[in-house]
C-alpha cells in the first residue's frame, strides 16, 4: 500500500489533532504536575522576593524543557516495532507526516503553552492575593522578553526533531551529547583558524595591550567590519538555515526509512 503522496492541508491539521487526541491523558497528567510545582514556586516567591518577570521566566523554563521533551517523543511511534508500520501506511504523504511535526512541536506548542500558562498565571495570582494579599503581575504573551524566547525555542527545536528521527532509543539525550560533541569542533575550529592568522600574537598576550597598539584607523576597523558581518552570518544561520536545513534532512530521512 502507498500513501498518497499529494499535499493537502486539511490532512496536516487531522495529523495534528489526531497526535493531540491520542496523548490527551499524557499532555493532562504533565500540565497538571507542572502547574503544581509552578504554583508552589509562585507562592514561596510572592511571600519573599517578589520578582516583578517571575512569570515571564517560568514560562520560559516551561517553554523549553517541555517543548524539547516533547520533540526528542515525536517521532516515538515511528520507531516502535508494532506502531512504526502503522504511522508510515497514515494515508498522508511523508511531508504532510513531516510537516504536522514541525507544527506541532513549534506553533501548536508554542501558542498553546502560552494560553496554558496564561491561565495558570490568572489562577496563581488570585491564590496568591487572596493568601497574602502580594501578587506577581501577570503573565504577558507578548512580552518581547516571551516572543524572543519562542523564536530561539523554535530554531533551538530543530536539531532536537532531527534527532527524534535518527536515533531510535533515549534521543534527547543523544541529540545534547551529539551538540556538544559538534559545539566542541567548532570551538576548536576556531581556536586553530586564530593561531593561524593571529599566530602566537593573540595567545597569552594582554588584551588590553592588543588595543592600545591596535590601529583603529585601519586594520583594526577592518577586523571588527570582519567580526560584525560573521555575527550577521551566525544569526541567519542560527535562526533560519539551520531550522530549514534539519526539517528538511528529517524529511528525507523519513523517505528513507519508508523504502
């Protein structure tokens, strides 16, 4: 049997709800012990240091450790030896499968956390004012301190999907030493790349004394041009040709695991 290999939005949104529906218990019990241990936190901070962002932070917490838990889960019945042949003969094509993921582990996840913890925030503080009659101000979506916490999320997660596809058993954990691993090379990458343009100049030397000697006029200036237009590359690497570049691998990937 082949899938049908068209792509149709509606069938996107089904995957969605379908993922959704099948792990309502799961997604339940976790907010449910969630909202627990944040309303204990609210309430020992409201009787003490009362942190203005308080909910801004926690959300953050909340947003990136549940998101890449639920990322490294993805792609679980995929590689189950009873469900996986089930999930690939879904009558959806392989990029709708993709795409639901993707979806679901970044927009769906992202907006419905903040709805979530929203509400959370509301009941937390009315506990809070009615107790001690102190409460935090309450949780804003659309703090840019929240919106640029769910970008990094959102280019952060995607490594962490791609790993949910690769690795069979324990992928997150796989996925963070597998990071580190690379974060590690490129360090040393660029360790190497300055001693050979800097030479031992660079190593050892006082950094304040580089500067005093440096000519600003010229090829100092030409340096930080240097430095300033590889901060530029990194950025759009980091939040969008990485992000496009492993859910795309991902979907080759599950091409490959369906022949």
């Amino acid at each position: 049997m082949r899938t049908d290999r068209s792509f149709r939005p509606m069938r996107v949104i089904l995957l969605i709800r379908n993922a959704l529906v099948l792990n309502r218990s799961s997604i339940a019990f976790v907010a449910g012990a969630a909202a627990g241990i944040l309303l204990f936190v609210s309430l020992m901070d409201v009787f003490g240091a009362r942190r203005p962002r308080l909910h801004q932070y926690l959300y953050l917490l909340v947003l990136f450790s549940g998101g890449l838990l639920l990322t490294g889960r993805s792609f679980k019945a995929l590689h189950d030896p009873v469900q996986g042949l089930s999930w690939l003969l879904l009558p959806a094509s392989l990029l709708e499968k993709t795409l639901a993921r993707v979806l679901l582990t970044t927009v769906v996840y992202a907006a419905g956390s903040m709805l979530l913890y929203l509400a959370f925030s509301i009941l937390s503080e009315g506990l809070n004012l009615l107790l001690f009659e102190r409460r935090h101000a309450l949780f804003f979506p659309f703090d840019p301190l929240v919106l640029k916490g769910a970008l990094t999320y959102t280019a952060v997660q995607a490594p962490f999907l791609l790993g949910a596809v690769y690795f069979r058993k324990h992928a997150l954990s796989k996925t963070v030493l597998v990071l580190l691993g690379f974060s590690l090379l490129l360090a040393l990458g660029v360790v190497i790349a300055a001693r050979i343009i800097f030479g031992g100049e660079l190593f050892g030397a006082d950094f304040q004394t580089l500067l005093a000697e440096a000519d600003f006029n010229g090829a100092w200036l030409q340096l930080s041009g240097v430095v300033r237009a590889a901060a530029g590359a990194g950025k759009i690497i980091f939040w969008l040709i990485m992000p496009v570049v492993c859910w795309t691998i991902c979907w080759f990937r599950l091409k490959e695991t369906e022949r």
